[in-house]
C-alpha cells in the first residue's frame, strides 16, 4: 500500500515520540524528550546552494530546518540531567516543508540508531 505524505509524516512522528534513542533509560513512564529536544528554524536560503547566504538578497527560498538529540543521561545512575538534551549534529536536517523535514529525520535515526519495535 502507498501510504500518502500526511499519513508518513504522522507515522514517522510517532516512530520519532516512540524511539528508545529520546527515552531516558530505566524510566518505568517511559517519557520521550523528542519533542523538548527538538529545535525548529524556517529560515530563508540561496536555492543554488541551499544555504543562507551573505547576500541577503538571494535568500529567496524557505525552508524547514531541524536539529535534534536525546536526553543528556548521567552515568552514575541512569537518570537524564535536569531534562536536559543535547544537540546531536548528526541528525541535523531540513526540507521545504515542515512534514518533509520529520520524513528526512526519521530516515537519519534509522541510519544512525536503528529500527525498533513500536508498539
């Protein structure tokens, strides 16, 4: 079945809320710090490069950019640190649309952190 991009974009948001990667480990609630970790920017770039440039005046194409991480865990005991999450470079991202950029981020914590069973 192909599933339509609004369809994705809630799936992948939810794949997202639900991944062990945003848990803090050995927390019986289970909370997910996606969404406290996740920092949204619309910003407008160069369509040739995609990039914001110097040149004000060609930055005429708006996009969705997003960084990411999971929360900051202690190592002595597991917990994360005053609902503290870090910025994981590697999952930075973006796209034209707000929806298109979480179908992108999704693809990288699979990349980066694997599949996982949402139940």
């Amino acid at each position: 079945m192909i599933m339509n991009k609004k369809d994705k974009f809630h799936e992948d948001w939810i794949w997202l809320r639900d991944h062990p990667h945003f848990k803090e480990p050995n927390n019986k609630y289970s909370i997910s710090y996606f969404e406290h970790g996740l920092l949204i920017e619309v910003v407008k770039v160069n369509p040739d490069t995609l990039e914001i440039d110097d040149d004000k005046t060609k930055n005429t194409k708006v996009q969705v950019w997003l960084e990411c991480g999971g929360p900051v865990i202690d190592e002595e005991d597991g917990t994360c640190l005053f609902g503290e999450t870090y910025h994981d470079w590697k999952l930075d991202t973006g796209a034209d649309t707000f929806e298109q950029a979480i179908i992108n981020l999704a693809e990288l914590v699979k990349k980066e952190y694997g599949e996982y069973k949402n139940e």
